[in-house]
C-alpha cells in the first residue's frame, strides 16, 4: 500500500468538492440561480415549454449522478460536454458572439468537473462512490507461525514461593513507640 502524500486533498475532501459542484448545477437546473441556458441544446427541436423540461430534468440528472460517484468518469464527461454544448449553443449559435466571458466561465465549470476524476488512480475512482463503495477485508499476510501459549491464573501469594530476600527493617519500624 503506498503512503499518502503529504500536501493535496484525500478522498473525503475530493468528494465533498465534488458534491459542492453538483449542487451548483442542481441548483441551476431547478433555476434557483443564474447561469448557463441548459434548454438551448433541445429550443430548437422541441419548442420552448418541452425544452425547458427537458434541458432541467436532463441536467438535474447528471448532477446527481455526478454527486452519486457512479461510474465517476462517464458522469463527468457527460456533465461537461452537457455545460459545455449548451453554453456554446446559447453564447455563439442563438445569441450574438459578443458574450464570451460566460463562455469562458462556462468551460472553467467544465473543466472544474473534468478533473474532480482526472488525478484519482483507479483505487480511488472505486472508492469515489458516495452510495456504492463496500469495504472490504483484506488477508494481512504473517511472516512467523503464530504458536499460543498458554496463560494460567496466578497463584495464591501464600503459594508462591518466596523469591527474594526480604528487605531487612529500619530502627524506625523496630521501635514504633520511640517518637511517642
């Protein structure tokens, strides 16, 4: 088993970053906060009313699946391409080009969501799940037989046989009646 290393963020603090992150775009799906335009990618198709639904529902889900850990890499990777395409549609498609800087703001979220797996080895990433992870026991190898040896009650102090010398006794505790 390798140590951990001393500076950087352990599994605890990678998932709670992670959870953060989800509840940004579970907060900007129920449209509790501004952001990117998640019904842009489906306007076009479905009408404003079925893409609003859709675009909310659809992002409400990979939210929570990303918070979930659940196979961690393919509900990050659809989270980001998700904010990612949506961001570039209603920023350069549907709207004029002028509004970069949410683009860029947009693409830092998809990057920030990219990487809450790209630095976990693949121990880690099993270990990412917030409702599937198990612990397991593992066999701990023993170098030397193990040989018990058996432990009897300790004898009587009357029964025991006297092993040392007794302490010979001072003045003080020959004559108790000198100080009186």
């Amino acid at each position: 088993m390798k140590p951990a290393p001393a500076s950087g963020v352990d599994q605890v603090g990678v998932n709670i970053l992670r959870i953060v992150t989800g509840t940004y775009f579970m907060a900007l799906a129920l449209d509790l906060i501004k952001g990117f335009d998640p019904t842009a990618l489906f306007r076009p198709v479905m009408g404003a009313t079925g893409a609003e639904a859709t675009g909310a529902i659809l992002l409400l889900a990979l939210s929570i699946w990303f918070m979930l850990g659940a196979a961690l890499r393919i509900a990050a990777l659809s989270l980001a391409l998700f904010v990612l395409f949506s961001s570039f549609v209603s920023n350069f498609v549907a709207g004029p080009v002028e509004n970069l800087s949410a683009f860029w703001y947009d693409l830092t979220l998809a990057c920030g969501v990219l990487l809450s797996y790209l630095t976990l080895d693949p121990r880690e990433l099993r270990r990412a799940s917030v409702l599937g992870h198990n612990a397991r026991m593992r066999r701990i190898d023993v170098h030397r037989a193990v040989r018990p040896r058996r432990v009897t009650p300790e004898a009587k102090a009357s029964d025991k046989p006297e092993s040392r010398r007794p302490r010979p006794a001072t003045e003080d505790e020959i004559n108790i009646f000198a100080n009186i």
